[in-house]
C-alpha cells in the first residue's frame, strides 16, 4: 500500500504563476487530451526538468526548487495544479 502523502499550502509570487501557467500552456499543447485535461499531470509536466529554466524563466525555476526544498515535491505540484490552465 503507498504511503499517503501530506500536503501543506504552498504559494507562488504572481511572476512565478505566470511562468508556470506559461510553460504549461506550451507543454499541454503537445500532450494527448486524457493528459492535458489533468490540472496534476500538467503541473508536474510544466515543472519537470527545469523547463521553467529551458523557456527562459530562471527566476521561476528557482523558487519551484527552493520551495520543493521546502514544502516537498508533492505539495508543489498540488499548489500549482489548481492553476495551470488545462484541456
């Protein structure tokens, strides 16, 4: 059985949402729709591999990785899932 994770409230500066939101419009435009209509599966795509940084948002990039180091990967993903814009 997997272990449940608990998630704790995270926030993103307005700057930092944009880029996100960004970089996962640009993502979801190649995923299949079942991909692109998941909030969660776009999220962590838009912040996987340092694609904030690859689109030209440093400054982004490094507040995803100090908040991850902070509040953890699952609970960013979830913060940013309730934003990014989906299929």
């Amino acid at each position: 059985m997997a272990k449940k994770v608990k998630l704790v409230p995270v926030e993103f500066t307005p700057e930092t949402k944009r880029a996100i939101c960004d970089v996962a419009q640009y993502c979801a435009q190649d995923m299949e729709y079942e991909y692109a209509s998941d909030p969660e599966v776009v999220a962590e795509t838009a912040l996987d591999a340092g694609r904030l940084r690859s689109n030209g948002y440093e400054a982004a990039q490094l507040e995803v990785e100090r908040l991850c180091k902070e509040f953890g990967w699952p609970s960013v993903c979830a913060a940013a899932a309730k934003f990014v814009p989906s299929a």
